[in-house]
C-alpha cells in the first residue's frame, strides 16, 4: 500500500515513541503535584514548553499545549476576540472548519461580526483585498499559512504588516506548514500546530501566543497553562509533540527539496496523462509533498475507490469534513463550480520522497483509475 494522504495525519516517528515512552510509564507523575514524582512530570512539560517556542520563535510562556490543531484554532480565535473590547474578526473562505465554525459561534452568541477576505482562483489572499476588509474594531485576522487541500501558501509576512496597521492580532494556523515552512519570523501574534501532522501521536497539539495578547480560555478549572486552558497536562504528548517538531525543523530543508522535487514530476506527469486533469490551487508556491487535482467529468470519489484497489491510498479533501458529500468550499472559493470541485482528489506525500521513477509509475497508476471510472460513452 502507498498511503498518500499525510495531510490528514502522519504514521507516528520511531524517535518520538522512544522520547515518549518513559512518561507513559516510570515519570508518570502529575505536572501540578508537589512531590519529585510530580516535579519530574513538570520539568519534562518545561523543557518540551521551551523546544516547541524556539522552533516557533516565541517565548517559552506564550506556548499553550492543546489536545490538537481544532482545539488550537478554537482557543485562538474565541480566547483573543472575547478577550477584546472589538468585535470585528477577519478570517478567509478557505480556512479549516475549526476556524470557520469558531468563527460562527462568535457571530451567533456573541454578536461578532465577521468579515470573509476573498482568495483568486488559486486560493491567494492579496494584501488589498485584506486592508479591504480591515475596521478600526478588528480584534483578529486568522489565515491558514498553508491551505490543507490545495496547498497555496500565502504571504504571511506582508499580511501581517497589514493587519497590524490596523491593530489588529494576527492568527495563522501552521497546522499543515509545520515541518516543511519556516514558522519563526512571520510575525504572527498567535500560531497554532498539531503534532500528528509532523510524527507525534493524535491528541496533542499547540497555540503560542504572545503573552501581551489577553486570551480568555476555553476550558476552566485547576489554572493550568497559566490559566489560559486548565486540565492535567499531556506530558508524554508534549514530549512527543517538541521531539518531533524540532526532528522536522532540523531536517526541512532537505525533505522539503526532495519531496517538492518528486511531487512536481508527479503533478506534471499527471497533467501530461490525464485529459481530465487541472491541478488545483498556487502552481508554484504551494506545500511540497500536495498535488490536487480535479478531473472534470468522472466522480472523485469513484477514482479514490479504484485508486486504493490498485494500492494508493488517498483523500478528496479535508479529513475534519467528516461525513460530508458536499464540494469542498476551499475549491469553490476558488471559482471551481460545485459538480467539478465534487470530482477532486488530494494526494499528500509525506517526509520520504518516492524513487527516482516514482512519479511517473503513480502518475501511470492514477491515469488508469480515471480510466477505468470514466463514464461509458
């Protein structure tokens, strides 16, 4: 089997099982207890608290470990506007359901209001288009640094400047840049990341926000995290997730060459074989290991079906749209129409490229499935 679909989550690395084992089982202490098998716990929780900041070029503080990326994105967007005295929020059509739906709860219970910056036809948001919709009440503007199903990645440094010109915090979600981008240096105010994206295990995660940014927390209780989300910490989780961002930090450049190198003979092998096929969001600056496509004419889902009897595993979209059989909204805010976004496949690599010959034998894979389900004539 070829598992193509990193972007919804990645196998867990054999180094952050080792890192995380002993606190599953000898230094199991509680991080809140005052004992030495409590204070353990807690210095394990410090230390990971410091590897994640460097990584992300925040302090050690400003770092809120999360049970994953949604909760991340949920303490972000809620925490930072209902700490405000401002009501207005800024977010873009594309963005994960976590940020859209936590956009919504604030714009029906607490009287948000919430303005959508448009993206072109390959998912790029322009500075204009974003001072366009910027107020004097703007408390926040939460981008995705990289878009989960088509990969566009946006100029996070230069929106940035402009929302802070408005006074207002920036909130990027990393969850799918983590590990193939840089984070530090974008000049976001708040960041969120999730470890099974990057080789930790499911249920782990991270928001670092600046501590001058006031933050209303989600979940109350005994005062963990400063306060800013109680509940016993995953420490075992935490050492996971720091081991396997710094593991992916030191190694990006050179994963990130190979597997973008791969991945692009892959998408021009496609385009080459397939009649059908349109490569879906920035054809340049996009993820390295995404390649998405809509292939006019044929169901998306019936290519998936037939992709995974040939042995590739693969995905139509976003993992979190559990259930849905509607057309991905990122693909029509893009201006695809619905019956040809309902026809998209997302194929995500992970951090080992594909042989040399790789590309061209998946490419001679998928050109077969769209085949085999093309519609008889």
């Amino acid at each position: 089997m070829l598992y193509l679909d990193h972007a919804a989550t990645s196998p867990v690395r054999p180094e952050v099982l080792e890192a995380m084992r002993p606190y599953l089982t000898g230094v199991f202490g509680n991080p809140s207890s005052h004992h030495t098998v409590g204070e353990a716990a807690a210095s394990a929780l410090d230390d990971s608290r410091a590897r994640v900041a460097r990584v992300l070029g925040m302090r050690k503080g400003d770092v809120v470990f999360t049970a994953g990326g949604t909760e991340a994105n949920n303490l972000a967007i809620k925490g930072v506007v209902l700490a405000s005295e401002r009501r207005h929020l800024v977010v873009s059509p594309i963005e994960h359901e976590s940020i859209l739906e936590s956009a919504a709860y604030l714009a029906r219970f607490h009287g948000t209001t919430v303005s959508t910056v448009p993206v072109d036809t390959a998912g790029r948001i322009a500075a204009s288009a974003l001072a366009g919709v910027l107020r004097d009440d703007t408390a926040l503007v939460s981008l995705g640094h990289a878009n989960n199903e088509i990969g566009t990645i946006q100029d996070v440094a230069v929106l940035a400047d402009i929302a802070h010109s408005a006074g207002a915090v920036l909130h990027v979600d990393a969850v799918q840049s983590a590990g193939w981008l840089p984070l530090a240096g974008l000049g976001a105010d708040a960041l969120s990341i999730a470890g099974h994206k990057i080789g930790a295990p499911k249920g782990i995660g991270a928001l670092a926000v600046r501590g001058r940014i006031p933050l209303e927390p989600l979940i109350h209780g005994g005062g963990q995290e400063r306060g800013r989300r109680s509940g016993t910490e995953n420490v075992a989780g935490a050492v996971a997730l720091a081991t396997a961002l710094e593991l992916a930090d030191a190694e990006r450049d050179a994963v990130a060459n190979g597997v973008g190198e791969r991945t692009r003979a892959f998408i021009d092998d496609v385009l080459d074989s397939v009649p059908q096929a349109a490569l879906t969001g920035d054809p340049q600056n996009r993820l390295p290991g995404t390649a998405s496509f809509t292939f006019e004419g044929v169901s998306g889902e019936a290519v998936l079906l037939e992709l995974e009897r040939r042995g590739v595993v693969s995905s139509s979209g976003s993992a979190c749209a559990a259930g849905s059989d509607e057309p991905s909204h990122v693909l029509i805010a893009c201006g695809i129409p619905p019956e040809v976004a309902q026809t998209s496949v997302r194929f995500t690599f992970g951090r080992t490229p594909l042989p040399i010959e790789g590309p061209a034998q998946l490419a001679a894979l998928v050109a077969g499935a769209v085949r085999a389900v093309l519609p008889a004539r």
